[in-house]
C-alpha cells in the first residue's frame, strides 16, 4: 500500500524541485513508451537531442516553436494567477491571427512599417482580449464557469476562421487553396540572422519580463495574487473581484491575442489552416510547468518547444509518428503533480498492517 | 412536411447518443463528488480502442468492451492523482484530455481511413411499427437503446438504492460520510471508472456507429459540452436526455439545411450553434435558477484528506 502523509515543511526551492521531478517521471514514461514500441530509448533520445541541439538551425526552430507557446502560457499563467481558468488561449490565438492578418490585408494594406507593426500588434492584442472578454464578463456578471466558456469558444473562433480563410477572405489568386492573400511585406516581422526567429520571440520576452513586475510590484497584481489565494480575504480588503477578473481576462486574452500575430506574421504571413494547431492549450502545460511565475515561462516554453523539435525529428530519424510529443507532453504535466505530491506529502511505502483502523461500519445510518 | 420532421427528430436522437451517455458518466462521477474533465480524451481513446478492436476481431461486442474498458482504465489515471496524490482535480481533468489526445493520435495514425466494423440501426420488433414515434426512437442504433435503458437505471441507482444514497454522501460531504464508515477514496474511485466506461462507451458509439471509421477530430467537443450539460440537467440523469437533444436538435438541423440546400442560415453559423447554444444553457441555467447552487453536490472538487 501507498501511504500519503503531509509534510510540515516545504523544502526550499520546491518549485524546481517539482519541475525536475516532473521532468524525470516524463522521461522514464517515455522510456517505457520506446521499450514497448520496440526501440532503443537511448537511440530514441539521442535522436531527439540531436535534432534540438544538432545544429544552429535546428536549435532556432525550437524558439521558434517557443514564441507563441511563451504568449500562451503567460496569457494561462496570468488568469491562473487569480484562479480563472482559461482554456481559451486557442481560440483567443486565433482571433489575435484574425486581427493582425486583417489589419495588415484590408484595413492598412499600404501602411509603412513603422505605423503597420506597431497597428498590427495593437490589433491582435484587441483580438484577443474582445475573444476573453466574453467569458470575462460572463463570469463577472453571472457567475458562468469560465472553464467550459473559454474552452467551447476555442471551437466557435476556428470555425469562423475557416469561414474567412474559404470563403469571404480566400486569396482569389490561390488557385482554390484555402487561406487569405499574403499579407503585405511591411507586415512580417523582421527576422534574425537567416533563422525563422522573428520579432515575437523578443517581444514574448519583454512581455514576460513586464508581466512579472506588474505582479509582483504593482498595487494590481497585489489584489490578483490576493483574490487568487483567498478571495473571501479579498472581498473583506474590499477588492474589486469583479474588476480584476475582467482586467486579468483581457490581459491574458491580450497576450494570447499576440501569439496569433506572431504565427501570422512572423511564420505563415497568411491566414491559413496550419494556425490552430493547439498552442493555446499547450500553454497550460508551458504555464503549470512554469508552476505560473512569469519568468520561468520562457524556460518552460523553450522545453516544450524541443519537445515538438526533437519528436518531429524522431518522425524523420526513426519512423516514430511526431506525436508522441504529445504524449510525451502529458506524462510532463502528470510527473508536475507526481512532484509536487512528493514535495507536498511524504509518500511511503507501508504494510497493511500500519495503516490506521477503518471506522467501524455503522449499517448505513449516516448523519 | 411530417417526412422532414421525422427526418430531423430521427437524426436528433441519433446525435445525442454520445453526449447523453457521456453526461451520465460525468453525472455519476460529480455525484462521487469528483469533476473530471478528461471525458473528452476518455471519449477519444474509447472511440479508437473500440474501433480497433472491432477491426481486429470483427466483434462487436469485443469492441463495445474494449472501448468502454479503455475509457475505464483512462479514467483510473485521473483517480490515482486526484484521489492518492489530492492533485487538483481542473487541472488533472485537463492533463487527462491532453493524454488521451496524444494516445489516441498516436497509436490511432496506422488505423485512419481503415474501414472497421459497422454497428447499424436496427428496427425494434412492434415498437418500430408505431406511426411517427416508431421511425423516430426504435429504428436506432443499438446504443441507442443501451442509452434509453441507462438513463432511468442511472436515476434509479442513483435517487432510489442505498448504493446511491452512499454515492451521493460521499459527495456532499466526504467528511461525514468517512465518519459513517464509508470509504470515501474507493467510492470516489468508483464513481470516476463509471464514468470513464461511460465516456467510453460514448466514443465507441462514434467511431462504430454514428460516423464509422477513425479519425482523430471525431469527438469535436462532444466531450466537453458532455460536461456542460451535466450542469445543465442539474446533476440529474432524466433531464439528461433533454440537454443531449438539444445538442442533437441542432445538429439535426444543420444535416437537414444542408441536405436540403436551405441557406437561410449560413452554414457556419449552424456548426457555431452547439457551442454557442450550450454557452448560452450555462448563462441561463446559472443566472436563473437557484435550484442549481442546491444541486451541485456541495463537496464537488474538494479532495478529501483525512485528519489523522
């Protein structure tokens, strides 16, 4: 039998702690995956390694995966902060795709770049924040669980995005292919170095950056941390809850808003099929991972990133189906709780015979 | 004219099986006292087992339980962290989808465009010979049938045996029910493996009978608007039925607007409409309705941990 005793004490640095625990019951799960698909787990890994670390090239791919996810998971980290679940980033993203491919396709289509950059981000910023805002003020207003609103509007954004991209917005010169035009070469973001790094992964950065002095500095993010902890403390303080839950769904709508924009104009330079392709929830992994501070959510992004690297590249190397990573990203998630039960509790091993009496039966009559 | 209604009431049912039985799953789990919001992956990875297994046997029955039993086993994964680890119970849910996801496109990708056994609707002896009613509700798939039996059979274990009784202490308050003998951690764990069987089941029901075949898109939310009509229906399985017709009801209605090539609705309005419908259930069940602060089992979500 497993035993489960609270620990009176949480050991320092527990947050990594938990982190690396995570990371090694992900690894031995994949392990266990390789043994059974009949492949060597070292060869596996060492493929793996090799196509994250193996050249210069391969090693940029990886923070290019982890600019959007360091957008999602922040725009997670953020509403989680104050216990508001949103699994909406998906379709907040797509919105933010929306925004920024409009702003740059029809609205300012000859704009200079100084104007056209800077009008593009605001835009898919306000994508996504219109997209959070209706889960925001559903909750606000009427108390509506905010897990199931921002989860079923993922699938209502990317049903109208294919609506536009087959139909209103479709690129008559693209022979039937579905997506809009390309937007225009002042709209894409300026890429590094001969890499497909683009403007987004500073701006995901700086965006982490500011994220953590407004938490952790700012009357504002006092009253979020507050409220997210003990919100009946918060009401007594006389905190607005109301406001601050919709302020905190903008912001996170905002920031996942921006992960659209940068896929759109950073990567695809098109509104097209390959934009929903499940950031928004890996954000929920990259922000528990990041166990919600906004300064390890780069780190966390980046590991999941060679995580989607490093699976393609056992799709090409070994024949495995790039999928696995996805697998491989929940057993991540799965080995987070393993640890932190771990730091949490003391988990022993014990004979029946050292567990306490069950109470004794009393036929039923329950009070 | 009547032709088209017993068109649309027929393809209604038809397309409610999977939520129905996926709400009473989670009805039963939330009744324990726990949310798991995974039915979505436990619907997928039943709707691959149970595909495979009836390609490979060729059986049906040996699908329906693979299909169940790998919904089962799936759900057992979200017991083990949320009642042996007390991890919280959203974010396993959400992990647990995230799993079932990765499983279900991974070991799913060898199988897409297989063709697998069919479970077709069969008509019901003199049930089906009833005018109108009869085309409607017993020319059905199979499941369809199973879904009519548990909906009552779950309202019945649930409101009228002690089982039930038990069930629901456990979730209203662990804590009294512990001092009452019961034992909290296997009941709870009971009620999560029903209802991943259930979840199971649901996704058996697609990939076998209602869009035969694998494909790693089929559940497309049926699973999480599961979860939401378990709100909706109060936690009580007879008002089930109505919440998954009213998911049936609409998708009915996009088949017949676009059988019938009526564009007076834009077609992608219509595949909004699920989901913007069961958002606006949540809105008007949770603004209106004080039944349903009372409903909610009152320990939902709470881990129980036993002061030693």
């Amino acid at each position: 039998m497993i035993r489960v005793e609270k620990r009176t004490q949480l050991p320092k640095h527990h947050h990594l702690i938990a982190a690396l625990i995570a990371f090694v019951i992900a690894f031995s799960s994949g392990c266990i995956i390789f043994l059974c698909l009949g492949v060597n787990p070292l060869t596996a890994y060492l493929a793996m390694f090799k196509g994250v670390f193996g050249s210069f090239h391969s090693f940029s791919e990886v923070l290019v995966k982890a600019t959007p996810l360091t957008f999602t998971g922040l725009a997670v980290a953020v509403a989680a902060m104050m216990m508001l679940w949103n699994i909406g980033a998906e379709g907040q993203l797509v919105w933010g795709g929306i925004f920024a491919a409009g702003t740059a396709l029809y609205l300012l289509p000859s704009a200079p770049v100084s104007l056209l950059i800077p009008m593009i981000i605001a835009a898919s910023a306000c994508g996504g924040m219109m997209w959070a805002l209706i889960p925001g003020i559903l909750k606000a207003r009427f108390n509506v669980n905010e897990i199931l609103t921002t989860l079923l509007l993922n699938y209502v954004a990317i049903i109208y995005m294919e609506h536009l991209f087959y139909g209103p917005w479709r690129d008559p010169a693209g022979f039937g292919f579905p997506g809009t035009a390309q937007i225009p070469e002042a709209a894409h973001l300026v890429r590094f170095v001969g890499t497909r790094i683009h403007l987004g992964f500073p701006l995901a950065l700086i965006c982490a950056l500011l994220l953590f002095f407004l938490l952790n500095k700012s009357v504002w993010g006092y009253q979020i941390r507050v409220i997210g902890s003990e919100v009946r403390a918060a009401r007594y303080a006389g905190f607005n809850v109301t406001r601050q839950t919709l302020t905190v769904m903008a912001l996170s709508g905002a920031l996942a808003g921006m992960a659209g924009m940068a896929e759109v104009c950073g990567i695809h330079y098109r509104l097209q099929t390959g934009l929903a392709v499940g950031y928004g929830y890996d954000g929920i992994i990259v922000a528990w991972l990041a166990q919600l501070n906004p300064l390890a959510v780069p780190f966390t992004a980046v590991l999941l990133g060679a995580l989607f690297v490093g699976g393609e590249q056992l799709q090409t190397v070994l024949g495995l189906p790039s999928t696995i990573s996805l697998i491989l990203e929940a057993a991540l998630l799965f080995g987070l709780f393993g640890g932190q039960a771990m730091i949490k509790y003391k988990i022993a091993l014990a004979s029946p015979t050292e567990q306490s009496q069950p109470a004794p039966h009393n036929n039923g009559k329950m009070s | 004219m009547i032709d088209d209604i017993t068109f649309i009431a027929q393809i209604s049912i038809k397309s409610s099986v999977a939520v129905l039985l996926a709400t009473i799953g989670e009805i039963i789990t939330e009744r324990g006292g726990v949310l798991n919001l995974g039915v979505e992956g436990m619907m997928l990875v039943g709707a691959l087992a149970g595909f495979a297994a009836g390609f490979a046997s060729q059986n049906a029955s040996v699908a329906i339980a693979a299909g169940m039993l790998a919904g089962g086993l799936l759900s057992l994964v979200h017991a083990f962290f949320t009642i042996k680890l007390h991890s919280n119970q959203v974010l396993c849910g959400l992990a647990l989808t995230i799993l079932g996801t990765g499983l279900a496109n991974f070991l799913g990708r060898p199988l897409i465009g297989a063709a697998g056994i069919r479970i077709r609707p069969v008509q019901l002896p003199y049930l089906s010979d009833i005018p109108v009613l009869g085309d409607i509700f017993f020319y059905q798939s199979p499941f369809a049938y199973g879904a009519y039996i548990l909906v009552p059979l779950a309202w019945y274990i649930l409101f009228k045996t002690r089982t039930g009784l038990i069930l629901r202490a456990v979730g209203e308050d662990a804590a009294s029910a512990d001092a009452a003998g019961i034992n909290v951690a296997l009941t709870r764990t009971l009620c999560i493996f029903t209802g991943g069987l259930f979840a199971g089941l649901a996704g058996t029901y697609l990939s076998l009978s209602y869009t035969p075949g694998w494909k790693e898109t089929m559940t497309g939310g049926q699973g999480w608007i599961a979860i939401a009509m378990v709100i909706f229906c109060t936690w009580n399985p007879l008002r089930a039925f109505f919440g998954a017709l009213l998911f049936g009801g609409l998708t009915a209605l996009q088949f017949f607007f676009q059988a019938a090539s009526i564009d007076i609705i834009p077609s992608y309005i219509l595949k909004m409409m699920p989901y913007l419908l069961t958002i606006g259930v949540l809105v008007i069940v949770t603004t209106s309705s004080k039944r349903h602060k009372s409903a909610s089992p009152a320990d939902l979500g709470v881990p129980f941990i036993r002061e030693q």
